[in-house]
C-alpha cells in the first residue's frame, strides 16, 4: 500500500505522555504529529487530513476536551480511528463517549504496548496483536 496514510495525531497536554507515544508511533515506522491542545489538533487534523492513520485524543485537555475534538474531526473524516485516553471519563462526558464511534479507549497509565495493539489490530503497522 504505498500510498496508504502514515501519520498519527497526537493531541495530549501533558509533554511526557505526547513525548512516548510519539516515540512509540515512530518505532512501528509510523510518523506522529504531536500537539498540546484540542484547537491544534482540529488544525492539524485538517492540514494532515490526506496522511493520516489514527489519531490518540486525550479527553481532558485545557481548551477543550477530547471529545469535542473527536466530534469534530469524525465530522470532516468519519473513517478516521480515533482513540480516547484519559485517567477516567468524567461523568459530565460518560454520554458522549459511549455514542462516539471509537476505534479504541486507553486508560491511563496504560502500557505503550496498548498503542502498538491497536494500531495493528486497525492495520496500520506491519507487527501483529
């Protein structure tokens, strides 16, 4: 698949946890574009629209939640796989995560092993679950 989509966003306002997982999408070859908040992760996603394989939503961020985002993007790209992460879903976004059509939920602390399983179980990496 040459042409097939080899950037994944990461939207976390926390700079160690974006630093990992950018870490962790480079290791399976992937390419990651990493941003701090839900406003650049609308932007970028929309820039990098055409590129991307997934994108890794942390559901509390400072501007505006994860969720906000993701209701965002599956606007413009209903096929993207879009995962949540968070320590816990707060009970004001409980409805809104459960009608989201995700492609996966990390709780964290969660293992880098997660991420790697499910960019493999969406196809995007060569490694198997």
């Amino acid at each position: 698949m040459p042409n097939a989509p080899r950037s994944v966003l990461i939207a976390d306002d926390d700079r160690d946890i974006g630093s990992l997982l950018a870490r962790t999408i480079q290791s399976v070859g992937l390419t990651p574009i990493v941003v701090r908040n839900g406003a650049d992760a609308i932007t970028a996603a929309q820039h990098h629209a055409p590129d991307l394989a997934a994108a890794f939503l942390d559901i509390e961020m400072p501007d505006m939640t994860g969720v906000d985002v993701a209701i965002i993007i599956q606007q413009v790209m209903p096929q993207l796989p879009i995962v949540l992460m968070s320590a816990a879903v707060p009970a004001h976004l409980a409805a809104q995560v459960a009608q989201l059509p995700l492609a996966g939920r990390l709780q964290k602390p969660f293992p880098l092993d997660a991420v790697r399983k499910i960019l493999a179980q969406l196809g995007r990496t060569s490694a198997t679950p």
